[in-house]
C-alpha cells in the first residue's frame, strides 16, 4: 500500500486533535474529489512498518484523540490487509485510549455485507465510520467532517450490534441531525 501523507495535528478531519493518514489508490472517481492525486494506487510513498510505527508513537501524547485514516480509499480491497494491520496495531497498543475514525466511499450497509475477514476485522476495530461516496451536487462546506450531504458520521459499534447504521451523535459531532438515512 501507498500513501500520500501522514499529518501529525488534524482538526478537520474526526474530533479533537488527530493523526491522520491519507493512503493512495480509489476506483470511485467521485467527480469534484479534493484529493483526486490520490485514486493512483501508487502516488506517495510505500507504507511499511515504518511509517506504522510513526503513527503509534505520533498518538501518544495525551492531546492527540486518535487517529483518523482516509484517502483515496481506505476499504478498497487493494488496501485492506495493510489499514487492518494498521488499526489492530493501533488499538491494541492504545486499546480505547484512542479513537479510530475512518473515511470510505463505501457505504456501511456495503462493507458489512462484504463478508471478507479483514473488512469485517476493520469495522470490528474502528469507532467511527464516516460513509458514502463523494457527491459534488451535495456539496456543503458547511457540513461537520464531511464534504456531500449523503455523508454520514456512523457510530460503527452500536450500528455492529443494531445490524443498521446508527449516526453518531453527541459531543464534538453537531448538527448530525442534518444527517442523511440510510440509503434506499
């Protein structure tokens, strides 16, 4: 897998003061992406052990609240064994001490009738899910941690346990009640 950056101090992308990593490669082609650099599953650097070991001991500082990965496409098959390396690291070193927020085109009703284990292993791991492709007719920069309105902030838990997406809601997420349903 490759990346195209990691940020030691994001705000903008999960609550409170995050790491983020941004690894490469997307078949969406949402038209409008602000990171269309990234659908190359080969823009960046190589991900190794490296880099991992970077974000873990960039999240120890009590300020930081987690880490938050994005992209391109995170739950893209091509990437998934190493973001379900990374996010098992992750939570095992920092168990719930640290928040796992992740961005997919996918929609969660999509990835949790994937089936696969390391989808599965993923989604078991992180806290919050923020799904949905794209829609630059939905734009809205307004919106918290999300660019369309058909995005939503899914609390990955309680929606595991429910067997239906469950908006997050609360502290550090507002307005989510301007969130969209599940899809049709």
């Amino acid at each position: 897998m490759y990346y195209g950056k990691i940020n030691e101090h994001d705000i903008a992308n999960g609550t409170g003061v995050r790491v983020s990593l941004f690894v490469s490669g997307c078949t969406h082609h949402c038209p409008g992406c602000f990171n269309e650099c990234a659908w190359d599953f080969k823009y960046g650097e190589y991900f190794t052990w490296k880099e991992k070991y970077r974000i873990i001991e960039l999240l120890k500082p009590d300020h930081i609240d987690g880490l938050t990965i994005l992209g391109g496409e995170p739950l893209d098959p091509q990437n998934l064994f190493e973001v379900c390396s990374i996010v098992r690291d992750v939570r095992g070193v920092y168990d719930k001490r640290k928040t796992i927020w992740i961005y997919s085109g996918y929609t969660f009703e999509e990835l949790a009738g994937r089936g696969d284990y390391y989808t599965q292993n993923i989604l078991e791991l992180v806290d919050v899910l923020v799904d949905g492709r794209f829609i630059e007719a939905e734009a809205d920069v307004s919106l918290p941690f999300r660019g369309s309105r058909n995005q939503r902030i899914i609390d990955v838990r309680k929606s595991l346990k429910k067997g239906a997406a469950v908006l997050l809601s609360g502290k550090g997420v507002p307005r989510v009640e301007k969130q969209p349903e599940s899809p049709k």
